[in-house]
C-alpha cells in the first residue's frame, strides 16, 4: 500500500514542552515554509534572504501591525535533506508560553496550519525517509525513562528491526519465486517446485520469527520496568525498605501504623534492569473508613499489574491473620519473601519460609540485606524471563508483536498442512506471511493504523 500526503499544505507548531524556559522553539514544514518565513522575519544585518543551512539573527514581525514579537534565530533547510524530506524552518525564540503562542498565530495568518500530533514524523514515513518502525523508535525515544529503553529506542531508529523484517520478506521472496513462475508459464518446461525445500523456507523463517517473538517480554522490562509490589499489613516496614531500595527518602515513614495510604511509584535502576518499586497501604482485614478502605482496592489492582512481590513481614513479631489475609492476594505471582526488621530478636517461626523458593532478611533501618535483597530480584527477573545483556535484544513493541504472532501462526498452519494444499494456495499463503512482515516497517499499513500510531505522538514532533 503506497501512502500519499492528502495535501500539500504547511504545518508549524510549537516543540518545546509548554511552560517558562531559555529557549522555545517552532518548526514549520511544508512547500511555502521559506515564503511564510520571509513574510515575517526580518534579519538584523544583510542579506535579506534565507539561504539554506544557514543561522540567521533578527526578528519575528507581525506583517500587518508592523510589531515586533521577538528575537529570534531562524535556520531554514531545503526540501529533501530534512527531517520530513519538506521545506522546513525552525525559530528558536525565547521560552515563555505567550511569546511563543504570539509567533505561531502570525505563522498561521500568514498561511501556515497548526500541525496534527505527530504530524512531522508522519510525513517523515509518507515522504519516505524513515519506515514505520522507525517512526515508532522516535516516540519511543521521546518516551525512555532509563537508559536500557533509550538504547533500544535508537537501536530501531537505526533500523534493526527493519533490516531483520526486511531480511525474512526476502527469504519469502525467494520461496515464492520459483512457485509463482512455475503457476504463471505451466505450459513451458519448468519442474514443479520442490515442497521439500519450500518446507525448508518456511521452517528457516519460522525460526527467526520465534528468536524475534522471545525478545518481545525482555522488550517490556528494559521500556516499562519490572513492576514490583511492596506488599504486607501495616507497619511492616515497607515504605522504609521502599526508601532503602530507591536510594533516598521518597515513602513518608513514621511509627504510626498505616502512614502510606495512596499508591508511589518510583523506578531504580539495578545491574541494568529497570524495576518500578510500588509502595501501598498495608492490608487490614477490617478497614476503619472509607480512605483506608480505597487505599486497599487500589493495592489490589497494582498486585493484579505486579510482574514481581516482595512479601513484607516483620519478622520480629508474630504471624497474624493479616498477613496470611496478604498471602491470598498474590497467589500464583512471582514473589520474593522479606523478613523485615533482621536488627531485632526474631520471632517467627521456621514454617513460614515453607512455599516460598525466594527468602531474604533484611533490616530497612540499617540497611543490612538491602544489597542482598537487590541482587535477588535481579535474579529471579533474569531467570524467569531469560533475560540478557541488552545489546541482543531486539526492539519489537506491542503492534508489532501481534503481527509477529499472526505470522507465526499462517506459517505453523501453512508447514502443518503443505503436503495437501495446491500451489496456488502455497503461494497465496506466502504472499499473505510477507504482507504481515510488511505491516511491521509499514509497507501495507491501512490509514487507521497510521491514525491510531501517530495520534500518540505530541504535537510538535
């Protein structure tokens, strides 16, 4: 499928986050960026043109009231080596909402239109100059709240995944080849093809696409972070470990039972995973009103999004109905075991560690087990999701996983049942493998797609 721009009109916006700064700046794109530019700005010094590539000092002036707005620099780039393979220019102005606010207007009276979110990246991918994954990379890249993220982000913005799709399609193509010839001149002397070697094909791409697939949850924990739940009744100490874990005091932390009764999340990064530490209210069977009572419902749904628990008990006091109230409500999870407060006289008994592989003890108020306990829940994530080191993992986000999986799955049918389908189907089947690949890098990409894709994206970029 081949997508057009549906018009060739301008578009500008404002691509510095709102807010007061030292610097904002607006991006205009489109065939009449140069002659809406030269309306308005009036440099300091000769010459008055706007050659390309070139930084140039003046201002931004209103052409009807004469008014000048601000002092600006301006860059103006020439159609087809910029970001969207358009005529672009970028005003670098001063950072206040207002000023910048005042530059957009006259841009747009001057015959300019405010740009769509993720508009200029969107005609990036139509012009042709990035595919749809990589398009996708820019917002992920945006997005990246840890280092891992980012790295992965600029791996698909180079074209990693692409180049591995591309790589399959072409393996596809030449099964198809000798098929579809073979189907088109069957009167001339061509052997039929070989459904040995087609099956050969197949499985080879098959095998790719499962080493692609296995990526996809190293994907989630690298982007996303390992959700990890502090869970135990009231006054166990979790929002003190909470803090021992982060690295500084973030959890509000006072002897008084039931202090935390909303939802923190904070993320940390350890040997290179990123976990998202949630801090909630301690559990109570019988909740004394209505707040404790909605801060228990919220735990309740983040244990259910929990990709990891830390078990809090206080392992200085008795086991109570409490805790074994807590232990229902994660059953089945990943969990690690903490027997919190290690500095005082134990108290529970042995039996409590039975059910539990994972078991650290740990002293939130000195800081003994803190680093035992870190290393135990890199190692539990690493074993459960075979995770590696991230420079072999490849990007692969949620869309293209579920086209990925539909592959996979025509590819198994199609290996199961080769032997007793004609080779008008063989091929039809191929070709329908090799469009699914091709929605990855959006080579057959219908318009809602693409809607739904860019609509993520902020305006401005």
């Amino acid at each position: 499928m081949k997508h057009h721009l549906q018009d060739e009109d301008t578009i500008c916006a404002i691509c510095t986050p709102f807010g007061i700064g030292g610097l904002g700046v607006i991006r205009m794109s489109g065939s009449k960026a140069l002659e809406i530019a030269q309306k308005v700005f009036v440099p300091k010094l000769p010459p008055q043109d706007l050659p390309s590539r070139r930084v140039r000092y003046g201002y931004i002036v209103d052409p009807q009231t004469g008014e000048v707005i601000d002092e600006v620099l301006l860059v103006y780039m020439k159609a087809p080596w910029t970001y969207t393979r358009e005529d672009v220019v970028e005003i670098s102005g001063h950072g206040g909402y207002l000023v910048l606010r005042k530059i957009l207007e006259v841009l747009v009276r001057m015959g300019a239109r405010p740009a769509l979110p993720g508009e200029f990246t969107k005609r990036a991918f139509l012009n042709g100059r990035i595919d749809l994954a990589q398009a996708e990379a820019v917002l992920e890249l945006i997005m990246a709240q840890n280092e891992q993220a980012l790295k992965l982000a600029q791996r698909q913005l180079e074209g990693e995944l692409s180049e591995r799709i591309k790589a399959l399609r072409d393996r596809l193509f030449d099964v198809l080849v000798p098929i579809s010839a073979w189907l088109e001149v069957p009167e001339e002397d061509i052997p039929a093809p070989s459904k040995g070697e087609v099956l050969e094909g197949i499985r080879s791409v098959l095998r790719e696409i499962e080493n692609l697939l296995r990526s996809w949850e190293q994907n989630v924990i690298f982007r996303e972070g390992v959700r990890t739940c502090l869970l135990g009744k009231a006054n166990v100490g979790k929002s003190s470990l909470f803090n021992r874990l982060l690295g500084r005091d973030r959890a509000i932390v006072t002897p008084i039972p039931g202090t935390t009764s909303d939802v923190i999340e904070e993320t940390v990064l350890i040997d290179g995973i990123p976990f998202c530490l949630v801090d909630m209210a301690g559990f109570k069977k019988e909740p004394k009103d209505l707040i404790e009572e909605e801060a228990i419902k919220r735990a309740k749904l983040q244990i259910k999004k929990a990709d990891l628990i830390l078990f809090v008990l206080d392992q200085s006091s008795p086991l109570e109905e409490e805790d074994l109230s807590v232990l229902e409500e994660f059953s089945g999870k990943r969990a690690i075991l903490v027997l919190n407060k290690s500095d005082l006289p134990p108290y529970l008994s042995e039996d409590v560690l039975k059910g539990f592989e994972e078991v650290v003890k740990t002293s939130a108020l000195t800081g003994e087990g803190i680093e035992e306990l870190k290393q135990k829940m890199v190692s539990v994530i690493r074993k459960s999701y075979s995770v590696g080191p991230p420079s072999e993992i490849v990007p692969l986000n949620t869309r293209h996983k579920t086209l990925l999986e539909r592959a996979r799955g025509r590819l198994i049918f199609f290996k199961e049942h080769l032997e007793e389908l004609p080779w008008d189907q063989v091929a039809l089947e191929l070709e329908g493998v090799m469009d699914d690949l091709g929605e990855v890098i959006g080579e057959r990409t219908s318009e809602e797609v693409l809607e739904e894709i860019f609509s993520r994206f902020c305006v401005g970029k």
